[in-house]
C-alpha cells in the first residue's frame, strides 16, 4: 500500500446546537401515570436562539393568545408564555442557561437545566422532574418540548 492511498480518518462531529430552531409542540408528563397534556394548547409558538458565543433566548406562547383589554386580562397574559435569556453551557446531553432576563422575575439569577437530543434537525428537551406552581395537584411533572432547526 502506497502512503497516497491512505485516507485519513473523517472525524464524526455531533450536531451542534447552535443557531435558532422553531417550537413544533409542548407537552407535560406525569411521572405518576405517563399522562400528558399540552398546557399551552395544541398549537402553541416559540423559538430557542443559541449563538456560539453561549447566549440563549427561549420564548414560547400559547396557542390562541389575544390582548388584553382589562388590567385582570393583561395580567393573566403572564401565564400563557415563558420567555426567559442568559448564558448556557453544554454539559453532555444538558444545557445550563444562567438566567439574567426573565418573564417570571424569580428565574432571574438561577440557572435553567434541561435535557436535549438532536436527531437531525429535531431538537427535543425535558426538564427536570418537578412539581408545577401551575398544576402541583399532578405531583412530578417534566415539559417535554420539540423544536426544529430553522433553515
């Protein structure tokens, strides 16, 4: 075998995460009975930006959200979102975002852990089990979200 017949190795690089990928659903799981609901309707809107300088942005939207006209119909707007910035880092199968904006002014100042895998251009994520404000009566919850990479 001649040295100009030998082909170096391809590195096998895993997708990135980086660049913007569109919401294609959002549900919840109960640890209890595997049920699963879609809080945000069955339809619901959002984005997750990562540049490779490690800023993250997360906006989801309910489905059907309309603005309010009253004070009470503005304020229950906050529940039908989740909107939230900061710096991420890659750990394995995780992204840790330190929250410096937030809809909810109690993630300000943590950190966000999620669980991700990429297939492709699907992009699809759970949190951490934990019980809900929104729903504590269901016991551990976990969102499972799924995203696809724009193009």
């Amino acid at each position: 075998m001649s040295v100009s017949s030998v082909q170096p190795a391809q590195a096998i690089t895993p997708p990135t995460v980086h660049g913007a990928w569109q919401l294609l659903s959002y549900s919840v799981e109960e640890q209890s009975n595997g049920n699963t609901f879609a809080p945000m309707g069955d339809h619901p809107t959002g984005y997750v930006i990562f540049t490779p300088e490690g800023r993250l942005s997360f906006m989801l939207s309910a489905e059907g959200r309309q603005p309010g006209a009253s004070a009470e119909e503005r304020s229950s707007l906050l529940s039908s979102m989740i909107a939230y910035t900061g710096i991420y880092r890659l750990e394995g199968d995780r992204w840790i975002t330190k929250v410096d904006v937030a809809w909810n002014p109690e993630w300000v100042g943590t950190e966000q852990t999620r669980f991700f895998s990429i297939d492709g251009d699907l992009l699809t994520v759970h949190t951490p089990w934990r019980v809900m404000p929104n729903w504590p009566e269901k016991g551990l919850t976990r969102s499972i979200v799924r995203f696809q990479r724009c193009r």
